[in-house]
C-alpha cells in the first residue's frame, strides 16, 4: 500500500498518516498523536503494520486505526457509548476516550472495549494504565472480559460499534445493540477469504443500511470454548 510507512516516533507516524491522507481530520490526528503507541505495541510501535502482542494477537495496523476513528468520528460525541469489540492492547479503545473527552465532557461518555482473552484483559488494563491510569479511573473506560460477538448489553445501546476482527456474517446481537443514529463497522467474510469493512447505519425509526468501505485482512472472531 502506498502509505505504509514508518515513523521516528508517534507523532512523526502520525504526521504521516496525516500527508498520506488517510487521517482527513484534525480531531482523529490529535487523539491519535496523544496515545502514543509505544505503550501498545512493545515491538515497532511506528510502523504502519500489526505487531505482535501476546496470545496469537496482533494489534492492528495504525491505517486501520485512523479509518475506524474517521469513519466512526460523527458518532464520537460526548455522553456517546462506544463498543471496541475485540480491544486486544487496548489502543483503539484508548483513542475513542481521548477523541470523545476533546470534544467536551460528559458524564454519561461510556467507552467500553470487550475482549474474550483473559491475559489481553489484563495487558490492556496495564497498558490503558501505563499512557494515563485517569482512562479507567474515570470510571468513563472500561475493559470488560466476555464474547465480543454477544456485545455488551448492560450498556447498550451503543453510537458506535467498532469490530477489530472479522465475522463470517455481521453479528445479530451487535445490531440489536446499535442506538438509533448509531454506526456499527465490522470486517465481515470468511477467514482467509475475501472479507470487507462493513458499515451499519441504524437511522431514527431503526432501519439499518449497509454500505460496503473496502476489501480488508482481518483475523477472525473466534470463539474460546471450541
Ligand atoms: C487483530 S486483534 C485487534 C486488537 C485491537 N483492536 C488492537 O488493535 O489492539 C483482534 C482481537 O479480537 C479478539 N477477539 C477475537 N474473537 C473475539 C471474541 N469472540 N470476543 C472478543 N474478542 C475477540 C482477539 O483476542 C484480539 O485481541
């Protein structure tokens, strides 16, 4: 791809990302600049590629970061509740707090990052912990452990979904889980396969349109009991 790229630090990648055009909006580089990857990612956190995390999990590739932060940017609004499904290093997760916080405070801001492998909980919570331990103390951020597939109902509905790997078909439950208004984006198609970036807009009466963004490589949505 023409912009991968490699940075000197954070914010150099970040600068890149920017003249590459893949980050449009100042608001997404700023949230992006201020959550320095190298509390993320212990190996290359600069490069635009996954890098190793622990348990067979990579964290995604900064472009894919910077897409699902413009392409979710109109529902990140303070008192929003977002959904990262599959938070892995907690880095996504981490950029929805600083985006929505920027914008304004509100004390009903729910960002909730899911992730069904226990030792990722607790690198996340480590992580998330190591770049500002105000995230979780603000009881605004939480990490919760579970299957990212059933969504996290004690907090729905959600403004935005985001999926970081890929469903065979769009998970039913996440739709329910969408508010009105809201945005779900999710890589959808077989593993291996030819898979695509999938965006749900549930409108005011609770019509759901999809729209196709681009042709993706995610590792699948697994499930830990099989
Ligand atoms: C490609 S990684 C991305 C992680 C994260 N977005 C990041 O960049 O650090 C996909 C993540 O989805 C998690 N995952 C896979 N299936 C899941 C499921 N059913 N429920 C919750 N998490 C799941 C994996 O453990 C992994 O952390």
């Amino acid at each position: 791809m023409a912009w991968r790229s490699v940075g000197t630090s954070n914010a150099d990648l970040i600068r890149q990302l920017r003249d590459y055009g893949v980050i449009a909006t100042e608001a997404v580089a700023d949230a992006m600049t201020a959550t320095d990857r190298k509390h993320y990612s212990p190996r290359n956190p600069y490069m635009d590629a996954p890098q190793p995390i622990g348990g067979s999990v990579t964290i995604s590739a900064p472009h894919m970061h910077a897409f699902a932060l413009e392409y979710l940017r109109d529902q990140l609004k303070p008192g929003a509740h977002v959904l990262d499904v599959g938070s892995g290093s907690g880095y996504l997760t981490a950029c929805f707090y600083r985006y929505i916080k920027a914008k304004g405070e509100n004390e009903n801001t729910r960002i909730v990052g899911i992730e069904h492998q226990v030792s990722l909980v607790q690198l996340s919570k480590s992580n998330l912990n190591a770049d500002d331990s105000s995230m979780l103390n603000s009881g605004q951020m939480l990490i919760v452990e579970g299957d990212g597939r059933l969504g996290h109902a004690a907090l729905a509905p959600y403004d935005a979904i985001h999926v970081g790997a890929a469903a065979p078909e769009t998970p039913n439950e996440l739709l329910n889980q969408l508010a009105r208004g809201g945005r779900l984006i999710v890589p959808v198609g077989p593993e291996g396969g030819t898979q695509y970036m999938q965006q749900y807009d549930k409108d005011a009466s609770g019509k759901v349109q999809m729209t196709r963004l681009m042709g993706v490589m995610y590792v699948p949505l697994t499930d830990l009991r099989s």
